[in-house]
C-alpha cells in the first residue's frame, strides 16, 4: 500500500513553493512583447526559461519567508495551517529546498545569459531585504515590491546578452515607469483589501498602519499613476493606436480598485480577481487588442 504520510509531506513541501504566486513573474515577457518580437523563437524560449528560473528563485525566498514567520504564523487562524506553522515540514528541510532552489534557478540562470543572472541574484537579495527589514516598514514595503517587479522585467530584456551594457531589446523608460506603478497598484490592492477585511492587522505590526483613510489614498494614489503613465506611453513611444486600449485599461483600473471596496477576499492575492467575469473579460479584451495592434 502507498506510503499516505510521505504523499502528504510531498504535498507540503510543494505548497512551500507558493506556486500561485508565480505570475508576477510573468512579467519577464514584457520585453519580449513590446518590442514586438514574440516571432523571434529563440529569444522567446529563452524568456519562457527566464520565467522558471526567476519562479525558482522566488519560491526559494517564499520559503526563507515563511521559515522568518512560522512562529507567529501558528498563532494566525489562517496561516497556522502553512507547512513550517504547523510542523508539517522542518525547518532544516525547507532550508535544504531553498537552497536547491536557488542553485536550479542559478544554473538555469546560467544557460541563457550572465546578464541574466545578476538580475536573478538581484531579485533573490531584494526579497531576502524585504522579508528581513523592509515588510514592516511603511510605504516601503511596496515601494520594494514594486522594484522588484521591475527588475523581473528588466531581465526579460538580458537572456540573450552577453554584457549588462548592452541588453538583447531595448529597455524602455515606459517598461520601468509602467512596470513600477503597475506593481504599486497591485500591492496597494492588497493592502487595502487587508484593511477592508482586517485580516492581519494583529499579524504584522507593519500592515497595521495600512488602515482604512491610509489605504484608501494609496490605492487612488497608485490608481491614477498607473493610468497616467500607461495613457502617456501609448501616446508618446510612437503607438498610437494603443490608445485604443486606454478605455479597457482604465476600466480594468476601476474595476479592480471596486473590487476592492465590494469583494476583498478576492484582491488579497491578485490573480483571483480575474475570477471576476468582467474583470477578466476586460483584461482578455485588452490583451487581444494590444496583440491585434503589435502583430496583425
């Protein structure tokens, strides 16, 4: 008969990767994509090896994450039931799979660019930053969240290059500004949500100075950044006609800071929004667009 205990520790340590968190990862394709090269099949392998070496390298900092919390996440009524809270997985074996991790990502790192791979250790040393000092520090909490998020598309950029002077696409100032104040948005989601919900006020000393009147001018604060620096890039890096898809970016804006106010059990992890038939029609929407303009 099959071994039940070891099927479940499997099982927790694979949920010790936090693999639904992953899709700020995609973001390693917008150099890709906006330089409209999608149709250069090895530069876009290359990003799609880019994606899970950067994937690797964050759930190795979610682990060392959760290794930090485990004792105050055993007294969260929801978090108590994460893999090192409840004692399902040691400590030493999560930090034998962080370690693993990391070198995989390296090494996959490694096989594309060096370039490359600066900007991995970039990005492992800023969530370490994050989880040891910079969580509960006000404002720049996300303010590091957002930079990160900028570094990951700024790697998308360096998987074929041979010298961090000179990337394989152009970085463009839009990818940097966009980029940031699109991660600024989604943090500040999160944090309002939280503060909506009240869910870890007495978890994180930090998000308790996330309330109500705070997150609320956050989120309008990042809102109106988010659409003023896409609307300024669709009109001023020679797009034009993107500015077709400026209506469906604003109302995905909206529709994600109403959620916000109506269902924030859905914007604490922002992927589950798209879960909102609208949302989602309206990002797909977007996205095809953009595509139709890029590539038709």
């Amino acid at each position: 008969m099959p071994d039940k205990s070891s099927h479940f520790n499997i099982s927790q340590l694979f949920s010790l990767l936090r693999v639904s968190q992953w899709y700020k990862n995609l973001t390693v394709f917008l150099p890709i994509f906006f330089a409209q090269r999608l149709s250069d099949l090895p530069y876009l392998i290359s990003v799609v090896l880019a994606f899970f070496s950067l994937s690797l390298a964050s759930s190795s900092g979610y682990i060392i994450n959760d290794i930090i919390d485990r004792k105050k996440d055993a007294a969260h009524p929801l978090k108590k039931k994460r893999p090192l809270a409840s004692g399902a997985v040691s400590v030493s074996t999560a930090i034998l799979l962080s370690v693993l991790l990391l070198l995989s990502s390296l090494s996959l790192g490694l096989s594309l660019s060096l370039p490359f791979v600066f900007f991995v250790a970039v990005l492992f040393l800023l969530m370490l930053s994050y989880s040891l000092f910079f969580r509960n520090e006000l404002f720049a909490d996300i303010i590091l969240i957002s930079i990160n998020f900028v570094v990951r598309s700024v790697s998308g950029a360096y998987t074929l290059s041979t010298s961090l002077f000179e990337p394989y696409v152009t970085v463009s100032p839009w990818l940097l500004i966009c980029t940031f104040f699109l991660a600024l948005f989604l943090a500040s989601v999160k944090r309002r949500a939280e503060a909506v919900l009240a869910v870890n006020t007495l978890h994180r000393a930090g998000l308790s100075s996330y309330d109500k009147h705070t997150s609320y001018y956050l989120l309008a604060l990042s809102s109106t950044m988010l659409i003023l620096s896409y609307s300024f890039y669709t009109f001023f890096a020679g797009h034009e006609k993107l500015l077709l898809t400026v209506p469906l970016s604003i109302y995905a804006v909206l529709r994600f800071a109403y959620l916000t106010e109506n269902r924030p059990e859905l914007c604490i992890h922002a992927q589950h929004a798209l879960k909102d038939r609208k949302l989602f029609i309206a990002s797909l929407a977007w996205l095809l667009v953009t595509l139709l303009i890029f590539y038709a």
